[in-house]
DNA sequence: TCCCCTAGTAACCGTCAAGTTACTTGTTGG
DNA sequence: CCAACAAGTAACTTGACGGTTACTAGGGGA
C-alpha cells in the first residue's frame, strides 16, 4: 500500500522519504552522541539508542558493525567537530581561558565523553592519541611565545601550564557536584558561568608578570 | 567434619575462623571500594564483589540489602576517612595545593568515585550535599581570611577559588588522557608528580598580590 | 520489465547479572 | 546439651541486553 493513500497531500517526488540512508545514518549518530554522552559506553543501551533514534535496532548494525564500530564513529565525529571549534580561539594563551570555558559550556557532551573516557583509560591505549597530542604540542608553542614576550611568567612548564589551563576550564563542568558545592549553583546555570568567566579573566590578569601595576 | 581432623595445626580458640562476620564486612567493603572505584556503580559486578571478598554472594545481600545499599556504605566510608585525612592540611589556602595533590595521589581510588558520581548526578540529588557544601564553606572562609591579610588577591570570589583550587590539584588525576596529552607522563608517574607539585607552588608564589619583589 | 542489491523489519537467541529460595552449619545463652 | 538465631552456601529465577536470523520492500540499471 503507497503511503499517499489515504491522507491529503502527496509525498514530494523529488525527496524520497520511505528510504533515505544518509538520514538514518545522523539520526543513529546523533542518538547515539546523546545516549553515549549521558551513560557511557558501558552504559549506553543499542536499544535505546535505536528507540530514540526512530529505526530499527539491525540498520545500526548494517551500518556500524557493532556498538564498538558506533561508538567510534561518534568520538571521530566529535573530534573532527571540535577541531572545527576551537580555530576561533584567541591568540593570547591567558585569553583563551574564557574561550575555552564558553566552548566546553556549549559542549558538555563533549565534557562527559571524555570523562567516560578518562575512566575506562587503562584497558584501550588512547583514542588518536597522536593526533591529540601534537595538538596540545601546538598550543604549548603558543604558551612558550607568550612567555618569551613575557606575557606569562617564564618559569612556568609549558605542559602543565596546558593541563592547568584544561583544568580551570573544564572541571566545573566535569564535576558539576564539585560546583554547586563551592558556588551553590550548577554549572548549566548561566549566572554561574558569567561569575566563572569574570573569574577566570581576574585569575588570567593576576598571573600576567607584574611590569607595572596599572591602574 | 571439623577442620583440625586432616591437616597439622589446630585452629586456635581464641579467635574464631570460621564464621568472622566482622571481617566478611570489611572484606566485602574493601572489595566493592575497588570495584565500584574501577568501575562506577553500574558497571560494578555484585559476582565479582563477592569473588574478590572471598565470599558468597548472598552475604553481601544480607549486611547490605542490595547494591545500591552497599555502594552508599563505600561512599560514607570514604569521606569519614577523607575527612580525618585532610585535617593535617597547612594553614594558608595557597599552600594547601601541592598537599590536596598529594593526597589525592595517595587515594585516587576517591578521584574515581567523585567522577563516577560527576557523570550520574542528574538522577540523585547529591549524597552528603549538605555537609559535604558545609565543609567546603568553612574553607571559603579561610580564603577570605587570607584575602584580608592581603595574602591573595582581594577581587577573587571564594567560591570560584575554592573549585579552582579542587581543579588544579584534582583534574590530572581526574583525567590521565589528558596529563599524558600535555605532559607525556600519565599521572600515576612519580615524575609527573613531581613535577605537578613544583608547578603548583610556583603557580601560587605568582598569585600572591605583589608586595615586593623577593629575590 | 525484471533482477538484484540495499534499506528496513520483527522475532528470536545466548549470555550475563541482580536478587531470591531453600537449605546447611556454626555459635551462644539458658 | 540443645534450641534458636546468625553465618554461610549452591542453585535458581527473572529480566535485560548485545547481537543474529530470516524475512519483506523499494528502486535503479540492464
């Protein structure tokens, strides 16, 4: 039976409807991001994923192979995503912090991901973990230019200068617990994230090598 | 059949060995703090609890009820023991950095949990919210006091210092993809720690408002 | 037109894990 | 010494979940 049948308007030639590969494909992506993000890989049901998702629980598996091959699939596209991200940033190293954090608040998908990560780290080596690193090798550049024009105090290590600055801007959202313990409010809420965003700013300007104490 | 009756030494009397209901609980409390510290309380195996305990499973049920009911008495254990843990702490807020990472170093089983929380928040409210916001209180009070010594700077909020404060000292071990991506280390290496712990007290030597220069 | 590949579906299977049942064994107080 | 209760055990139940089987239906090219 042609679904044009019984209702009143006829389906658009031009787009078929009954079928559309490409669209089944994101709309199983995008649950998955979102089930994933919220339970984990572990954690993460195929059923629901397939549930939410609109299709049927088999085409997951035609197109990904397992939960495994889904699941990789989605932190590629993150990944790829968020490179996207964060070419906007600002040139100063001390500036990016509010960038940073602005981002993670917008991605807290993101956030959790790579906390499920961090906890199932010991079996798996490290997802692109090459890629990754000559990143944050890239930024750490950056952080020595800074230092060089004494921007940023020199005695720093530019490593943990990285992983400091990873922290400022990410952990209220990794541990919004943490959060509403020492503020009393969550990190989703936006008075808190202005108050973190002046913070951060304040935090950025007292680190700057005193030259002269300006007004 | 009695024991004694195969092998050499008689059991001793003074302490019964067979039937010790105080060391199956510890055995079992100990067991399932790794467990759930591994692997989150859904990902927890009550089987493997009870394996490693050296216990039959049905005895968890009994001192505990369920899992939920045992995972509740690891998490109260914890904190009372953090609790007596962090009373040694120095005085001053600044100061306290490289101690918070150093216990944390010793006790990343907490780190764990507190993330595994992180990532189920949404559902339960927060257990121990209260006390757990009183005590973070307390502290902010101690970072207001070095304020007004002029000991940090004065425009800080002490909430947002305090989380801060948890993220520098916390975040590596929170997340050891991460201090391998900026650093190369993972965040069990002495080296790394090490070196966290000298760029901690230089992070906090820069903080402090400038009064004078010292060489 | 018809063939064949791909998209899509429903029902099913083996496994695993939480929690229970029905039992045995040790300990202790009267 | 023995009843009664606590400690301990093995086998089972029930439901969920990852993955599969065996099928139907659409649609583009020869």
């Amino acid at each position: 039976m042609p679904i044009k049948s019984a209702g009143g308007k006829a389906v658009p030639k031009f787009k078929p409807v009954r079928r559309d590969p490409a669209r089944t494909k994101l709309r199983i992506l995008a649950a998955a991001l979102e089930e994933f993000s919220r339970q984990g890989f572990a954690g993460g049901r195929v059923d629901v994923i397939a549930r939410r998702a609109g299709i049927n629980k088999r085409m997951l598996y035609h197109y990904f192979g397992d939960k495994q091959g889904l699941f990789r699939e989605v932190m590629h596209r993150k990944m790829v995503q968020r490179e996207a991200w964060l070419v906007g940033a600002p040139e100063d190293p001390l500036d990016i912090l509010a960038y940073w954090f602005q981002v993670a608040c917008n991605d807290t998908e993101w956030v959790r991901l790579l906390e499920w990560e961090a906890l199932q780290l010991a079996d798996a080596p490290l997802a692109n973990g090459a890629k990754r690193r000559a990143s944050c090798r890239r930024f750490m550049e950056r952080i020595r230019k800074s230092q060089r024009l004494g921007r940023m105090p020199k005695d720093f290590d530019a490593g943990q200068m990285a992983l400091t600055m990873m922290a400022l801007t990410t952990f209220p959202l990794a541990f919004p617990q943490m959060t509403w313990i020492a503020t009393g409010m969550l990190p989703t809420d936006p008075k808190f994230q202005r108050q973190r965003v002046k913070f951060l700013s304040q935090f950025a300007a007292a680190l700057r090598p005193a030259t002269q104490s300006a007004a």
